[in-house]
C-alpha cells in the first residue's frame, strides 16, 4: 500500500522524527507491510530511507551456508537504511515485517542532499547510531551477566506481537548466543512456572508476570 503524507501530520511525526520538514515529508510516501513481507531484501540497492512509525520487523542476515542469522529486531521510532545514507554499509540485508507495519518512506537522493545541508540531521544520525551500538554492546553484555531465564523474558516482551511469541526458536537461539536445547528447556521453564502458555505456533505471553521477572533479574 502506498499513500501520500499529509502535511497535517508533521507536527505529530516530529515528535518521532525531529528532523523531518515539509520538503521531506512531501517527497515521501506511506507504506504498509503485512507479517513476513520484506520491506528491504539483501543485497537489494535501497532506495529509500524507511522511518517505522508502527510495528516491529527483524534485520536478517542470510549466510553463504544457507543459515538465517538475527541481527536486529526494530520497532515504532527505528530507522532502515541510516547506514547507507551514511555510506558505511554497502550490502543491504533483509528487513522482514514480524506483523502489521507502517512506514514513511524516504527517497534516498532527497535525503542526501537535505544530509549536506542540514547539521540537524546529520547530528540525529550521529544519535542514534550511537545509541544502537551501546544496545548492541549491552545485549553482548547481558549475555555474559544475566541467566537465560530473565534475557529470555525481556526478548519475549521486546519481540511479541499483539502479545504473542512466534519467531524461529533456532534463530532466536543463535541471537542468544545459546544453544537450541537451552533455549528451549528455558521456554518450558517460563510455561511450567505460568510466564507464558503454549499456542498454535508459539506462545501467548502473560505480560505483567514477565515484566516482573525482568525487573527481578535487574536487581540480581
């Protein structure tokens, strides 16, 4: 689905995209995505700078061994395509939508040339990069720290949809940086102990329960 942008709407979209204006807004387009669709496909050139306005989507990297590999997942406020823009990323990977997504889309050479002329967002860029690397950097972190049971919970609360849990189990496991087996001994652990309950390919999250386990492995 494409749709033009309604000016009417920069005000609110500036509240997520301080950088925006109305020559950005006017040359882009509204986009709709369904679960599973790709919005970007490796090795693909990108051709638009996408900003998530709802929804959640993984970054997937395919291997030359045929292995799936999560690099990222990306919900409402995240960008698509800033390391492009910022020339230091050339192979684009696969960006796939894990439910209903919505997106604003930038065309790339707009975007370049607003990058040349306007600080803001070239300092914007340089923030948020800068924040996903310490979340990067965090969540190798935790790996060494924190038990699997409550990285396992806040991973659970980060990628559900509509609370529901149904991603590749061996892919969250390598994301992890765990072995498929203890992934999925924790995974019973949490139905055994009332976290979640087993549903048609996944499972149903009990929101709260889960918050609070997190907020208990904080504090350990």
């Amino acid at each position: 689905m494409t749709k033009s942008v309604d000016l009417s709407r920069l005000a609110e979209l500036l509240q997520s995209f301080p950088f925006l204006n109305q020559e950005l807004l006017t040359g882009g387009q509204l986009l709709s995505f369904e679960k599973n669709e790709p919005l970007v496909r490796q090795g693909e050139p990108l051709t638009h700078l996408y900003l998530l306005l709802s929804g959640k989507a993984r970054i997937v990297k395919n291997e030359a061994n045929g292995k799936r590999l999560i690099l990222q997942f990306l919900e409402a406020g995240d960008l698509i395509g800033e390391l492009t823009l910022v020339d230091a990323e050339e192979e684009t990977k696969d960006v796939i939508a894990m439910g209903t997504v919505t997106c604003l889309a930038l065309p790339l050479p707009l975007v370049r040339e607003y990058y040349k002329s306007e600080g803001h967002l070239a300092r914007y860029l340089a923030r948020y990069i800068g924040e996903k690397l310490l979340k990067r950097m965090e969540h190798f972190s935790n790996a060494q720290t924190f038990e699997l049971k409550y990285r396992l919970a806040a991973l659970l609360l980060e990628v559900a949809v509509q609370g529901r849990y149904e991603e590749n189990n061996g892919q969250i496991a390598d994301y992890l940086g765990v072995s498929y087996r203890h992934l999925m001994h924790t995974l019973k652990w949490l139905r055994e102990q009332g976290y979640i309950e087993k549903c048609p390919r996944g499972y149903q999250l009990k929101v709260e329960r889960l918050q609070t386990l997190v907020k208990e492995g904080a504090t350990r």
